[in-house]
C-alpha cells in the first residue's frame, strides 16, 4: 500500500494518457468483412451484390485472400461475372474500408 503522502510523487511520473495513446497507435484496424462491403453498397449505390462479385474483383486486383472452408473442387454452375457497375461499386467500397 503506497502511503497518501507519496502518492503525488507517482501522479507525476506515470503518464497514463501517453501510454493509452500509443496503444491505440499500435492497435490493429479491424478486418473488413464482406457483409460490411454489401452493407456499404446497399446504402450507398442501393442494390445488393453477391459475394462471389466482391471475391472476384479482390481477385483480379490482385489483393490477399483467404482460403474458404466451405470450398468446392468443382463448380456445379458456372461461374457469373459481375457488371461494370457492380465493380465499379466494389472498387469504391473498398477504396471507402481503406483496402486498396
């Protein structure tokens, strides 16, 4: 137990405020998530798109993926593409989370 007559003397030596604050600059940003990136479209271009569109385009921009679990050798339909408008929203909602 630190006596009450000491205790302005370490008031004074820990600056909790800049330890707090350098913490937060080391923090990790959040991952975005495709549900983020359909939500963002919906709001701001008002139409959904599939997954698989938004899979698509980080693939042709050549950005990190991660391998699905739930993953298939084969497709049982081939695959759509998206719209030019579509991509042109996907860029932008990535562009929006800072991803590229």
């Amino acid at each position: 137990m630190i006596p009450l007559d000491n205790l302005g003397a370490f008031r004074n030596k820990l600056p909790l405020n800049n330890i707090a604050l350098k913490a937060e600059a080391y923090k990790p940003k959040p991952r975005t998530t495709y549900k983020m990136i359909q939500d963002y479209i919906v709001e701001k271009h008002s139409f959904n798109v599939h997954t698989a569109y938004i899979a698509e385009v980080k693939r042709s921009l050549g950005l990190p993926m991660f391998d699905a679990p739930n993953a298939v050798e084969t497709l049982k339909s081939p695959r759509k593409h998206p719209t030019p408008v579509q991509v042109d929203a996907i860029k932008d909602a990535l562009t929006y989370f800072e991803v590229i």
